[in-house]
C-alpha cells in the first residue's frame, strides 16, 4: 500500500464517501488509490471550478480536492474565506499545490513524493521539526526529502 491509498482508506474510515478531482499528472497516484480502493466515489472534472462547484451543492460530508498550480492562487481567487466557512461547517477538504503558499492555509499537511507520504502535521509542526527557527515549509519539505534519501 502507497501513501495514497492509505490516506483514501483514513477517508473512508473517517466517514468520506466521495471526492471531487481535478487531477493533473503529480495526483496520478491519488486518482489511482480512488480507483483501487472501493468504498470511494469519485466525481472527475475538467476544472477546478467546475469540482468546486459540484463539491459545494453535495449535500453529504464534503471532500474538495483540487490542486492549485500558480503561486499564491488561493488568495487571487478569494478561496481562503471560503475554505474557512466549509472547515467551520464541518467539511472535509483536501488540496493538493504546488506551492507552500498554498499549503500554509492548511490545518494540517501530508507531504507527498513519488507517491509516498513523507511527512505529516501541522504547518506549524513540520518547520519545527527542521530543527531551524526560521523554517519555512519549503525549507520543511526539503528536510523530509533528504531525511528520506538518507535513510533509504
């Protein structure tokens, strides 16, 4: 089992029964786990606005997932506010970015490579664990790559 059927299998274990993707080529290994695993609906579609739409008129528990591919776009777009209203709704929402930026919204975060997770947390957590008082997450993620190739 990848990290990402494991993390499809604690979705399902908490109560998630459908996910809404927009994936591109670094979620293959997500789109595969959704495939793989049963127990999950997945509901495709050709842009983020249109899954984010469908995700909102979703009556049942809700999981976004949509990936964000140029800096700082969940702040261009307005999303935040809206994440914030779905998280105090009680929604579920996974995002998958490219950017830290991004990510740095999150409560908490799973890096991800090759299909792996290779470390988990808060934002807050993950730059502690670096050791560095000044980390950022992409100071983070680069600590828990090489973590990950020396240990291999």
């Amino acid at each position: 089992m990848n990290g990402a059927e494991s993390l499809v299998r604690s979705l399902i274990a908490s109560g998630v029964d459908t996910c809404f993707a927009n994936p591109g080529t670094s979620e293959m290994h997500f789109v595969a786990a959704l495939d793989k695993v049963e127990g999950m609906r997945c509901v495709l579609g050709m842009a983020e606005t249109v899954v984010t739409g469908c995700a909102d008129g979703y009556q049942a528990f809700k999981v976004l997932y949509d990936k964000f591919g140029v800096k700082g776009d969940l702040e261009v777009l307005h999303i935040t506010e809206y994440i914030d209203k779905l998280i105090k709704e009680g929604h579920t929402l996974i995002i998958s970015s490219h950017t830290m930026d991004d990510a740095a919204h999150c409560q908490r975060l799973a890096f991800m490579r090759q299909g792996k997770i290779i470390a988990a947390g808060s934002p807050r957590e993950l730059r502690q664990k670096t050791g560095q008082a000044d980390a950022s997450l992409e100071d983070a993620f680069i600590y828990f790559i090489k973590k990950g190739e020396q240990g291999a």
